[in-house]
C-alpha cells in the first residue's frame, strides 16, 4: 500500500510516491538507532560538533535545491522555503557552536562537604515524528541539540514529505553522520505505536495536531517514555494603542500570513482596544486584500497554496461555519477560480462563542478580529483560548505590555513583534499547545540523564 505521496499543491499533479516500510524495515531501523547510540555517544563532544558544522555548511550550499523539495511537496513560496533552509542551517551551526558548554558539569555546593556534579549525558534513541508545514526546521529543533548531546535519531515524517526526508537523511551522511546515527523510515500509525513501545526507544518527539499528541503520549505514557509535544496554537496578537498603528498592522499581516498561515505560531486572534478598532480593521483589511495568491516558484510570489486539497477544504468549512453563524467577512473567504489548494486571505469579524472560528485552530490565511474594552479584557479573551503556545503584544508603552505579557498563559511572549523563532530562544507552549521546549539550551535539557556524582567528604 503506498502512503508517503508528492502532490503538487499548487497543480494537484501526484509526483511521486513511496510505500510503508515493512516490518523488517522498522526492525532493522530501530536496531540501527539503537546500535548507533553505543558509538555516537562516545565520540568526543567537539567532533559531534565539527559533524553539524558540516551539516550547516550543507544546508547552505545546497539551499536551493533543498528549497525547491518543499516547494513542490507543501507549497511553501521559493523566498519562503529559501528562509527556512537558512533558518536550519543557523540552528545546526548554533548547536555546533554552543552545544559543548550546553552539557558541562554542573558542580553543587553541598551539606556536608565533599563533590557533587550534576552530568549531563544523553538517554539513547529517540524517535521524532514531524510535520510537513516546516519539513526540515521541524526536524532541526529535534536533532540539532539531541545529536550534539549524543542521542540518535529515528524520524517519521509527514507522509506529504518524503522526498525532504530522504534529502535530510542524505545530507547527514553527507556530512559525516555515523550509519545508524540518523535514519529515516516510512512508517505507518500503527508502526509508531510499536516503535514507542520498543524498548530500545527511550523518548519522542512529536511536532503536530493536538490529536496526534494525545494519542502519542498516550502510548508513551503507558510504555514510561518522555515526551516532547509541539501541538497547536491561536496565538493572540493584542493592539493596546493607536500608535504606530501602520507599523502594527504590517506587523499583524506577517504574523498571519507566513507559510500561508500554516504555523503553529502564526498570529491566528487579533485583540484590539476598541478606540482603534475601526482604524485597524480598515487598514489591516485593506493590506489583506491587495495579497493575491500565485504559484510558489515564482520568486515574487507572496501566498502560495495551501498543503493540500483538504486543508483548503478544511479551512473553507471554518469560515463557511462562522459566516453561517453571523461572522462578517471583511474580505476573502472565497477560493480563487482554477486549479490548486488555493484560500483567499480573509478577515473575519464578529466571531463568537459557538463558532468553530473562536475555538478552533485555523491553520491558514484567516485572521479573527476581536474587539474589547480595555487591556483587563483583552488579557482574559487572549486567556480563554484553550491553547498556549505564542502571543504578540503592541503597544507604545513598553512597560505596559510587559504588564500584559506577564499575563498571558502562553509559553513565549513577543512584544512589538509577531511571534517568531531563533536557535538561541526557547521555543514551546502551555495547556493544549504542548509540554517541552525546543532550541536554545533548553533543547538540550529534555532527553538527558541528569547524572548526580557524589562524593561525600572523608571522615
């Protein structure tokens, strides 16, 4: 049966395919990893380094070709994908980096006296399960910080996302990645379920939908293994003033519209004062509708499709849902004519409890527009959400946006800035939107054993 499928969302053209892998593919998979952890862990700390500076220098040289991959699998816009191979390439070069102070011994100052070290050591195999919305930075912030440390790796990707996969694997052994130190399989759900189990397996990593977590950490649970969960988010993007209110709406598009909306931490709920409600309504429309979709290889392309047929349906049965209830549609929520899992950019006021658009995660190129009376509203709509992941505050007035920000039940906070990424930020959210963190040191501090050394003082 075949399961990983290239479809050119932007024509609807089947590329390629490749079928599940066997069951003796995934036994020999997870022994590779497993085998592989022995040796990779005992290479010295600066030489796993050197391994992801080379894989860094990769990404770069090999940048457009790369790009073209997801282009063709998801739609990702040429400039786009451009970004997020250079994005890659930073975070491996970072962890190449920085990676080795990352894992130095913590000593402790003890009743007693004597030594105490706390040493950080990696726990084995881990297997990642990634999406196909940022097919290779998804899997950057998993193996980037956990192969420095020493773990191997086992990565199931999106079935819409072989060919990235098999081009991340090539590039390791490219790079110099011991065999067995990175493997990609074609796995099945049904596969996944077995290779949590495996007792070879010491954690996952799941970056996807909040029903795909459940069910992974449900199986995880039940087998004692950690978890990292990157799930969903409706990030709130709250306008506390009129200032710079130009600036701010230029902002709110590009928290919106990235990857055609296609992020978990794309700017999904825009909160406003209400005494420049109207004004941001009507400029933030007005920049919405001049955004036209086009074909994502073409270099001046801004919005290209979404990653599929049934994500566009997806999210057409959202908007419909809301409009059908009383929402507004300020502009967009229609389809262009042609071919291509194509969404207008739209905006919708009036949103209301009862309204798949207030609850759900609108994973495309749909903001939500709320008006409220003040910043002691706009914090407890932002708080109602039931996801955690990310939120924008804009204001003037830095401090008081510190002031909300310190109020948001969410997991990052940026101020006068969509939410956004970087290798030296923690990445990861609250609530439904996940557990863990990703990048920066804190990639480092989820599969770890945090050895204590102790040594009591002689008496």
């Amino acid at each position: 049966m075949t399961a990983y499928t290239v479809t050119n969302p932007a024509t609807g053209e089947t590329i390629n395919q490749y079928p599940h892998a066997s069951a003796a593919d995934i036994e020999t998979s997870v022994a590779s990893v497993h085998r592989a952890y022995q040796e990779w862990r005992a290479v010295p700390a600066a030489q796993r380094a050197s391994i992801l500076q080379k894989t860094a220098d990769l990404y770069t040289a090999r940048r457009e070709e790369l790009a073209a991959i997801i282009t063709r699998e998801m739609g990702k816009p040429t400039r786009e994908a451009l970004g997020e191979v250079d994005l890659v390439a930073d975070i491996y070069a970072y962890y190449a980096t920085e990676g080795e102070s990352f894992m130095q011994d913590e000593h402790l100052t003890v009743r007693g006296g004597g030594e105490a070290v706390v040493r950080t050591e990696p726990i084995g195999a881990l297997l990642g399960i990634m999406p196909w919305n940022y097919p290779y930075y998804q899997v950057a912030r998993l193996a980037a910080p956990n192969l420095m440390l020493g773990n191997t790796v086992l990565l199931k990707h999106a079935p819409s996302c072989p060919e990235s996969a098999l081009a991340m694997e090539a590039l390791f052994r490219d790079a110099g990645l011991p065999e067995g130190a990175y493997v990609n399989v074609f796995a099945s759900n049904e596969q996944v379920a077995d290779i949590i189990a495996d007792p070879r397996v010491q954690g996952v990593s799941l970056t996807g939908s909040e029903r795909a977590g459940s069910a992974v950490a449900e199986i995880a649970g039940r087998n004692l293994k950690k978890v990292v969960l990157e799930l969903g988010g409706s990030d709130p993007f709250i306008v506390l003033d009129g200032e710079n209110l130009d600036a701010t709406v230029k902002a709110a598009v590009a928290g919106r519209m990235g990857n055609a909306g296609q992020a978990c931490t794309a700017s999904k709920r825009f909160i406003v004062l209400e005494d420049h409600y109207d004004e941001f309504v009507d400029k933030f429309t007005a920049k919405m509708a001049r955004i036209v979709p086009g074909d994502p290889t073409e270099s001046g392309t801004r919005l290209g499709p979404l990653s599929s047929e049934a994500a566009a349906r997806g999210v057409m049965d959202q908007v419909q849902d809301a409009v059908a209830k009383g929402a507004e549609v300020r502009t967009g929520g229609t389809r262009p004519d042609g071919s291509g899992a194509f969404v207008s950019p739209t905006v919708l006021t009036g949103v209301v409890p009862g309204m798949r658009a207030y609850s759900e995660e609108i994973f495309g190129p749909v903001a939500v527009v709320y008006k409220v009376k003040d910043a002691e509203e706009a914090v407890e709509l932002a708080n109602s959400s039931a996801y955690g992941l990310g939120g924008s505050v804009f204001s003037a007035d830095v401090e008081q946006a510190r002031r909300v920000a310190d109020r948001l039940d969410t997991g990052m906070v940026w101020i006068n800035s969509p939410t956004g990424t970087q290798p030296d930020l923690p990445f990861g959210g609250v609530k439904r939107s996940g557990v863990g963190r990703e990048l920066a040191r804190f990639g480092m501090d989820e599969f770890v054993n945090k050895k204590l050394i102790r040594i009591p003082q002689a008496r």
